[in-house]
C-alpha cells in the first residue's frame, strides 16, 4: 500500500566525484553545516584522502556510495616516501616479529628499533621453499625468484619450507641484536619451544594473540608512521609487495589489525611487522599503577 503522507529521497555523490570538495559533500548532505559539522566533516575527508583503509567508511557513510570491494590499507606513494635505509639496529633495543606460514607459504621475521625522534627502523627477513617459490613465480607472475636472486628470500631445499632454518637464522640474529620476540601461540608452539631450548636465557618470546586486543593498536599506530614518514624500510620490495597487498578487518568498535582473509596477495611481512609493534608497545608501556583509591558511593 503506497502511504501518500512518506516522501523518500536519497541523497549521494556519484563515484568519480572528487571527494575532497564541498560540493561533493553538499552533495550528499543537503543539511551540511546545520544537522552535520562542516569541520568534522572535512577532518573525516582529510584522514579519507590519506588513507586508503578509511575511504571506504567515509564513501559509504558519509557520501552515500555503494562500496563492495575492499581496499589497500597503506597508500602507495606514503609508503614510498619511507624508503630510507633503515639505521644498524645493533646495540639499540629491538623488537621483532614472526609470522610462521604454511609449508609451503611465505614466512616472515620483521626487526624493529625506535629512535628518541620516534623513527622506527625496520629490518625483514622472508624464507621460501623452493618447489613454491617457482610454483608461484608462474602462477602469479610475482618475481619470487628473482628476489630470491637479490637476497630479500632465503630459500630452502625441497617442497616445505624447513622450519630447522629458520630456527637456526632466529638464533644466530637473536645473538647479534638481543631481541624479544613476538609469535602466534596458534601455530608456532613446536618452534618457540625449540628456540627457547636453542637460545637459553637469551631468548626472549612473547605470545602475541592475532585478535583486535592485540593488534588493533600497533596496526594503527604503524598506519601513522607511514603517513608521517616516521619509518624507514629501506625500499625493500617483498615488504613493500606485503604492504601493497594489504587490507585490514575492522570491528564495529573501529577496532583494525592486518586481514589476510580480505588482502589479494601475501601480507606475511605486514603481519610480522605489526606483531613486532605489539611486542614493542607492550614493552615500553607504563607500569599499572597499583596504589588505588577506591571510593564507594
């Protein structure tokens, strides 16, 4: 039954509609400046402009525009604006992290060391089997090999990736820059316990839960650093394709960590970069304070 007394009316800007100006806004918010801020609005435009991860909140939720397809957390050009090689980390307090693959995926360890000036160094390191590596050089015309060739992939012998490797490179780095290290309790009991028995007292891990708890903060703190420029990656080009391919899960809350469900290719050093900023937070916080004063009313 069609109520003659309700009147419908959708306001939206079209797709190509340059999101930055007011008429785009105006646009879509006809009440723009009486019912909405016109400052808030222009700040939500700003952080839209600069970062891919919320564009498609502010397209959606502010301009009306139908949005399915998820997009690239990190904009390319401010990634690339932090490519600066990274300071030698030895003798400074490092953080890093791991992000243990599959058999026959991509694993990652990120080192991290923070300056006084709040630059953060970052230092990758990836391991491939080389039966993948090949495999997938082909199939996703991704030049694997060829980074291999560069020395940005350490690649071992066979079909599965040889986590004795990579053991023995955590160990032997761990000796050389005195690291805490962040892994998934998930799917890296076997090998925490083996580097826990290999390096002794040296050795020091933290478990490191992929939930929004745990990486909401470093994945947004790390977005801030690229849009800063206050991170140095060297240019390294797998990290650099990680970063490229990632997108990110965000909760109702506005709640963010890395998404490898939702991201088109491998974002394996990503993953291990925010892991390695988990850690890092969780060092340098404050101590509780414990002294409380409670008041009951």
């Amino acid at each position: 039954m069609v109520d003659p007394a309700f009147y419908g009316c959708i306001f939206a800007a079209d797709e190509g509609d340059d999101i930055s100006k007011p008429a785009t806004w105006k646009k879509a918010n006809p009440s723009l400046g009486h019912t909405i801020n016109e400052e808030s609005f222009e700040a939500d435009a700003r952080e839209a402009v600069n970062s891919p991860a919320k564009l498609n909140s502010f397209k959606r939720y502010r301009l009306g525009i139908w949005t399915t397809q998820e997009t690239a957390f990190f904009n390319p050009h401010k990634w690339a604006k932090c490519k600066a090689q990274p300071h030698d980390l030895e003798g400074r307090r490092v953080f890093a992290g791991l992000d243990l693959s599959t058999t026959t995926d991509l694993s990652a360890l990120v080192l991290i060391a923070q300056d006084d000036d709040e630059m953060l160094d970052v230092l990758p390191f990836f391991w491939c089997c080389s039966e993948s590596i090949e495999k997938r050089s082909l199939r996703d015309k991704v030049p694997y090999s060829q980074w291999a060739d560069e020395g940005l992939i350490k690649v071992t012998d066979g079909s599965s990736i040889d986590y004795k490797t990579i053991e023995n490179d955590i160990i032997e780095l761990c000796d050389k820059y005195n690291f805490e290290l962040g892994v998934d309790p998930w799917n890296s009991t076997m090998l925490t316990q083996s580097l826990c028995a290999q390096g002794g007292e040296s050795m020091s891990i933290v478990n490191v839960r992929q939930g929004f708890g745990s990486l909401s903060e470093p994945t947004k703190r790390l977005e801030a650093k690229v849009l800063n420029a206050t991170i140095r990656h060297g240019g390294h080009k797998l990290l650099e394709f990680c970063a490229n391919n990632t997108a990110v899960q965000v909760d109702h809350a506005g709640n963010m960590k890395p998404s490898k469900a939702k991201s088109t290719e491998r974002i394996d050093g990503i993953a291990a970069l925010v892991t390695a900023m988990a850690v890092q937070a969780a060092a340098v916080a404050d101590e509780p304070d414990t002294d409380w004063n409670i008041i009951t009313l």
